[in-house]
C-alpha cells in the first residue's frame, strides 16, 4: 500500500471487459513526506476520488483483486482517500 495525488484521467476508447464503467486517474506516486517517489502511473479508481485528491493505492495482485470481477489486468488500484496524514518524525 501506498499514497499518492490524482492529478490527471485516462480517457480509453476499448478498456478489458472487466475494467468497462472503470474510472481510470493518473496518480503520482509519494513518499511520507508527500514528495514524488517514482513514476507517474495510471490506476483504476474504486473510491471515486477526484483531482488533487490525496489517495492511498495498492498494486500487483492485490490491484487486480480490488475490483469485481477479481483478476482484471491492473497493476494498481485506488482504495481510499486520505483525510489526514501523521507522522511522528514530522512533529514539532
């Protein structure tokens, strides 16, 4: 699991059957810190969360078994939307 912002959509004109009414976001990933740690990538969004929205994300297998049906070809999948964010090192 890890977090990430939504800045972006995918539009598809064919998507795999089970990814059809799939919102699909291009989300950057980040660290604790909430600085960029890796590539930007697109994910499918269960949650319907919405740009600039701070997200958690899963990936790999557990991706593809967030979705109904399970095992669609996904590499990572939005399954939450962040409220707050604590970190104890970041405390004054």
């Amino acid at each position: 699991m890890y977090l990430g912002r939504v800045i972006g959509t995918v539009v598809a004109s064919r998507v795999a059957h089970g990814l059809v009414g799939s919102k699909l976001l291009l989300v950057q990933p980040l660290d604790d810190r909430l600085q960029p740690n890796g590539p930007v990538q697109a994910a499918v969004d269960t949650v319907k969360a919405g740009p600039d929205d701070l997200v958690y994300l899963v990936g790999s297998r557990e991706a593809a078994l967030a979705l109904d049906p399970w095992f669609v070809p996904v590499d990572a999948a939005i399954v939450g939307i962040v409220d707050q964010l604590y970190t104890p090192e970041q405390t004054p």
